[in-house]
C-alpha cells in the first residue's frame, strides 16, 4: 500500500508543475527536469506526480471538456490555474486509478487547494468534482 503523505506530496509537486506549465508553450518533456532540479522530491513523491503529471497531459482535452460539463454559470477562463490544475488531478484519479476511491480523490483535491489556492478554492473546487462524481454515475446507469 501506497502511503497517503507520499501520494498528497506527489499531488501537490504535480499541481506544481501543471499550473506553471499553464502559463508557457513548453511541454512536460521540456521542462520536467528543470522542474524536478528546483522542486526535488523523494522518489515515491517523485514518481506519483509524474504519473499524474504525465496522464493530465495525455488526457487534458478530454478532462477540460468533462470539466465544462459540470460548471454551473461559469466559463473555463474564469476558474483559477491552481483549481483548475487541482480538479484536473483530481478528475484523472477518479477515472484511471482504480485504487483511489473518488471520496479520497475529490478530498486531496480540496486540500491542495487548501495549501495553494485563494479562501473560495476549496468549496468551488469540491462543487465541482462532485458534479463530475455525480455525472459519471448517472452515465454509467
């Protein structure tokens, strides 16, 4: 079993990461190294983030357009890099990793942004993903 402070370290460096990259045109392959040469991490850490850093990545469009899905009388461009990176962790969680209950997932999510988001972050950011938690049920009913 994975320990939970290694997995919401990893969460934290890989929101890190996602939200800089937010702001350039680089890729992940471009700057992860510099990234980890700035922000080192112990290897579990390490590792966790990169999967969740590399599967945002890979699944980004179709993140963002489920996102969409469960904003209520708001735009994409109006959520804050830091929920927005933290929902997206969040939502590749709960749809790709079968040994993170959705609860733990949108809960981790909602203590990120605790850490690194504004007062607001963590009651928009828990609205959020459990619209998506609840749409995904009524899709697979």
């Amino acid at each position: 079993m994975v320990n939970p402070k290694v997995r919401r370290r990893g969460r934290e460096r890989a929101l890190q990461f996602l939200f800089s990259l937010d702001f350039t045109e680089y890729t992940v392959e471009d700057k992860l190294e510099d990234f980890w040469n700035i922000n080192p991490a112990r290897p579990g850490a390490r590792q966790y983030a990169e999967k969740l850093i590399h599967g945002v990545s890979n699944h980004r469009e179709e993140l963002d357009e489920e996102i969409l899905s469960a904003l209520d009388n708001w735009t994409p461009d109006r959520i804050g890099h830091v929920e927005r990176s933290a929902i997206r962790i969040a939502l590749f969680e709960m749809r790709h990793f079968k040994d993170v209950p959705e609860a733990v997932a949108i809960n981790e999510a909602i203590e990120v942004v605790k850490t690194f988001g504004s007062d607001d972050a963590p009651k928009f950011v828990n609205g959020v993903l459990d619209r998506l938690k609840s749409n995904a049920k009524k899709n697979s009913a």
